[in-house]
C-alpha cells in the first residue's frame, strides 16, 4: 500500500501560482508512476499530468500544457505540480495518485489506473 498525503492548495487570483506537493509513503515510491487528477464540483476526476516512476516521461492534459509542471523527486518521496497562469477554470479538488501497480509503462491517463490516492487539496482561482 502507497500512502499519499496532498498539500499546497489555496485561494489564488487568475494569473497566479501554486505549487502542490504529494508526500508518499509505504510502499517503494520509487517504483509507481505518479499522476495527479482534479474534480470540479459537479464534475467527473479528470486527468492533469502524470510522471514515470524514473521521472523521465511527463505527460500533461492539453488545458494545463505549457502552465504546469510535473516533478518527482525519489529519494524525498514527493511528487510536485507547479501551476502558473491559473485561471478560475484550474478551480478543483486536486488529487495524487500512484499507480495501481509498480514498474508498470507509463501513459495512463484514466484514473482507474491508479490504485491509491491521497485525500486532495482544494485550489481555488479568483477571477
């Protein structure tokens, strides 16, 4: 079992940065393919960005490109989305997720790829 523990979320006025930050524990983080989610209210969890379990292949949905970035570092357990240029539409519960096995190819973009998930934190964009 992977234990995941989101924070760094917030009230944040359009144009503005956040970075949220996942602490991971249990398991050999290392060894998951990590991703990150988010949930609008009266929204399904969609897909923002997700990292490889050696942290060489990144993947971001095409709303967030080029404003987020996704990063892990190995031997503090985390994993980080750096969010610029927000927008009220980035507004959401924002969830880490590690993949549901280890050492598996990355790609997955559907959250029922993944078998464990933090708790999220809300980002709130003011207009």
């Amino acid at each position: 079992q992977v234990q995941l523990a989101e924070s760094g979320g917030g009230l944040v006025q359009a144009g503005g940065s956040l970075r949220l930050s996942c602490a991971a524990s249990g398991r050999t983080f290392s060894n998951y393919n990590m991703g990150w989610f988010r949930q609008a209210p009266g929204k399904e969890r969609e897909f923002v960005s997700a990292i490889s379990w050696r942290g060489g292949a990144t993947d971001y949905a095409d709303s967030v490109k080029g404003r987020f970035t996704i990063s892990r570092d190995n031997a503090k357990n985390t994993v980080t989305l750096q969010m610029n240029s927000l927008q009220p539409e980035d507004t959401a519960v924002y969830y880490c997720a590690a993949d549901r096995l280890p050492l598996r190819p990355p790609g997955s973009r559907r959250a029922d790829g993944y078998g464990h998930w933090g708790q999220g934190t809300q980002v709130t964009v003011s207009s």
